[in-house]
C-alpha cells in the first residue's frame, strides 16, 4: 500500500472539498494523510468569515468539512500561516503534494477620487468586521449618516446592502460579531443604495438571493419597474435562463414594492462611479448615468466589486490568483478553489473544481516519498490542532446557547486562543 503525504493550505471550502476527493481516491492500493494548514485559529474560510449571518442554512455544509476532520488520515494545523510560519518550499519537501486553497481575500478597489475617505471601505473588510473575522475586529465603520451606498452587481454586494438595512433585532438569533449588532441598532442608516454599472440583465445576482429580497419584514425595496422592462426587452427570447430567472426576480420585486418600512434598499442601474465626495469624511457619491451626473448623498461607501487573491512568498501570481493550468501550478504544487478560479462559484462550485484538480494528482503521482514529519519545523510554535478547535467551537456553541444563537464567536485572536488547550510543538 502506497501513502501519501498531502499538505493543504488553507480550510475553507475548497480546502476540504480537496481533503474530501483525496478520501474518494483512496483504494486498496493507495491512501493518503492529510496534514491541513491554516493561518487563522479557526477553519471553514468564508463559511464562517463571509457567509451572511442571516442565511445560517448555508453554513450547515460544515458538518461536511467536521466529519472530513474527524477522519484518522486527517490532522489541522491552524494558527500556522504559511509564507510566515512554514515556507511553502519546506512544505514541498515535505510532501508528496501541496495544494494551495487560500482562497481570495483582498479588495479590489475602484481607483477614483475620494476612495480612502473615512467612511468609504472594501465589503473585504466590512463583512469580516460583521462576521467576527479576528483582524478586522477593530475596522471604523461609520453608521452615523441616513445613506449608504454599495457599489457593485454580484451576491457579496446584495449581502452587504442586506445587513446594513435589515431592522437589526433580526441579527440578535444569528452568529453576527456582538460590535457589530451593537453598531447596527446604533446606526442612523434607513436608505441603502445598491449601485450597479451596467444594466439590470448584466447583474451577477442569483435569484434565489433576490428572491429572498421581498420576504424582509422590515425592509421596502425598491427596483423601477420601467428599467426592467426595458432590459426583459432587450434581451429578448434569447437570454440564457439565469439572465431570465434574475431578470424575473426583479420584476416581482418592481411590481411588489412596499413602502410602509423605515427601512429601504433602492437599486440603481447604469450607475457608474465617478468620485467619492468628502472633507475627510464620505458625504456623497458622484455617478455618471445614461441622463447625466447624478449625486448621491450619503456617508458610508461599500466596494464589492471583487476579490484578488493575498500574494505567498514562493506561489506564482498574477490576474488576483495563482498562476496555474487547470490547477497544476509547478512541481508538486496544485491550487484549488477561489486561489485558482478568482473569486467567482457558490460554495459547491469548489467541490467539482477540487474533484478535477486532485483527479490529476492521482494521475502525477509517482512512488511516495517517505518524507519526515512536519511537526518538528512548528517547534516552539502554538498550533491549534482539530482537538483545540473542537474546544473553541463547543465554547462559541455554548455561549451562543442561552442567547438562542447557533454560536457567540470569539472576536479577537485572544479570545479563540483562551478557548484551547494549545499545542506547542
Ligand atoms: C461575502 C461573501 C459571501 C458569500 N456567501 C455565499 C453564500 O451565501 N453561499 C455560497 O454558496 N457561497 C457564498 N460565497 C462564496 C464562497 O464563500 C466561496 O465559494 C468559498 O468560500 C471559496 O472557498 P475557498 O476555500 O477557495 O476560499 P476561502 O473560503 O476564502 O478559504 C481560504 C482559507 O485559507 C486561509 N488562508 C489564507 N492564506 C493562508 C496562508 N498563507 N496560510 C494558511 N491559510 C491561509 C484563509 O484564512 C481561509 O480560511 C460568499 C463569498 C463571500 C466573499
């Protein structure tokens, strides 16, 4: 029987998907143990630092990724950043395969006027402030004007424009950061703008997100019938049925408008940014429009325009991910998931990608290579290993209980620390 000594960075969705296919592809001949590394004390990447605290269903699929990590073959690493804490050169020696999956984590940015006025963020930054995300525990996120205006076409922006005008008493049976239900029953914003650059049949929505858009209690929201319309004609019978179905889903929404709630979400097509406004601080956004200049008042702007993936020292990089054809990158290193593709695909979209990816592995394989463990490099080094995580996770679990959350998470690196019986190496 050959084995195989895997290493994959990161635990997030394509992470385990990757460990998952690596399991399917075990037989009587072959099997493999995977060592899985992370840079934050706690694993499941966006399911537990991006998913919208709203929509709990979604999380669920971490039960997949917990009894991935209760197999015998299967060790975490957390708290190891890799690039910092092990090189990914050592890890290539170390390993018959390394699979990068460090996902996709930095904002893109705009590059107009104004972008670094206090005020103006990156949902790269706003949504693991929400989330509890521990490095963006401290991000400013001013919620003291009546406007907000979210730039961008695609579900991260339509989540972003959610929370911000949800009535924030519905946050409280959710895993949202504590700051952040404070902050928002705090926030004086009731109009929240969603500003997209093209039309109405160009949005990267998925409908069932807009379908869920009309079910808010305490929400209007807002879509001119006319502009959809117009789009359902211009596209005509030809549009591919995503483009339909969306194109549908707004249509309900035009003709469905309530306006009875203090609360309001208002999208704008065919706006294009121009210049963020402000004396140190977001007071308005400058649009350009089929019919002209437009401004919209407002003191908080949220980008969601996209993801680039964090640069490793030692993984080639370019276009926002890591250099690769189908997910062979060079030597014994491999990339899965939004590392790869750039940050587009639902959660599930990563488990095929990862099945293909690790179906050439099988093929590049050659004898094993009895390579000595890692844990003598992590010497001296505190690693949360799955036990600790266990532990943390089991703490947020019962603290979250008597408050009829699913979890209370941690905030900060301290305090998910404090919950684990850490291991030094
Ligand atoms: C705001 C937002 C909301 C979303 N909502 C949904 C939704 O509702 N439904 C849905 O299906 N999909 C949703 N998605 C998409 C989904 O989250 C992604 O498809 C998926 O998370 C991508 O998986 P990944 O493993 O490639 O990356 P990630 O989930 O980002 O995981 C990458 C992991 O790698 C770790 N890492 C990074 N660098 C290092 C390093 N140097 N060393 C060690 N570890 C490292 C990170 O800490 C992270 O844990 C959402 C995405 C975003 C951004």
């Amino acid at each position: 029987m050959a084995i195989y000594k895997v290493a994959i960075v990161g635990a997030g969705p394509a992470g385990y998907f990757a460990a998952q296919a690596l399991n399917n592809l075990a037989d009587q001949d072959r099997s493999f143990e995977i060592d899985m590394f992370e840079r934050l004390p706690t694993p499941w990447g966006l399911v537990r630092s991006g998913v919208a605290p709203d929509h709990p269903k979604i999380k669920t699929v971490s039960k997949v990724f917990e009894k991935i990590a209760t197999g015998e073959n299967f060790r975490l690493f957390a708290n190891v950043e890799i690039g910092k804490d092990l090189s990914v050169d050592q890890l290539q020696d170390r390993y018959d395969a390394v699979i990068i999956a460090t996902g996709s984590s930095l904002g893109k940015t705009l590059g107009i006027a104004g972008e670094k006025l206090r005020g103006s963020l990156s949902a790269a930054s706003f949504v693991p402030w929400y989330n509890a995300h521990p490095d963006f525990a401290d991000v400013d996120v001013p919620l003291d004007s009546n406007a907000a205006v979210v730039i961008g076409g695609g579900n991260v922006a339509m989540d972003v424009a959610r929370i911000l005008a949800l009535e924030p008493s519905e946050l409280d049976p959710t895993d949202t950061a504590d700051h952040a239900i404070i902050a928002f029953k705090n926030s004086d914003i009731r109009k929240v703008y969603i500003a997209l650059r093209r039309g109405p049949e160009h949005a990267a929505f998925t409908s069932p997100e807009l379908r869920d858009l009309p079910k808010l209690e305490h929400t209007n929201v807002i879509i001119n019938e006319a502009e959809i319309v117009a789009a359902i004609a211009r596209v005509g019978d030809s549009a591919e049925k995503d483009v339909k179905s969306n194109l549908d889903a707004m249509l309900f929404i035009a003709q469905n408008q309530k306006t009875e709630h203090e609360r309001t979400i208002e999208f704008l097509f065919s706006h294009t940014p121009q210049e963020i406004q402000g004396d140190g601080k977001v007071e308005g956004v400058v649009f350009s429009t089929p019919t002209g200049e437009r401004t919209i008042k407002c003191g908080l702007v949220v980008t969601a325009i996209g993801y680039n993936a964090l640069d490793i020292p030692g993984v080639p990089f370019g276009n926002g991910k890591v250099v690769n054809v189908d997910g062979r990158v060079t030597g014994n290193m491999y990339v899965v998931g939004w590392a790869k593709r750039g940050p587009s695909g639902v959660i599930g979209t990563n488990k095929s990608d990862a099945s293909s990816v690790i179906e050439l592995i099988g093929q590049d394989l050659g004898e094993p290579k009895n390579k000595s463990d890692i844990t003598d490099l992590l010497k001296g080094k505190t690693v949360v290993t799955q036990r600790d995580w266990e532990a943390i996770n089991a703490a947020e679990i019962a603290a979250g209980e008597p408050l009829s959350k699913p979890r209370r998470k941690g905030i900060t690196w301290d305090q998910l620390m404090a919950h684990a019986e850490i291991y030094y190496f």
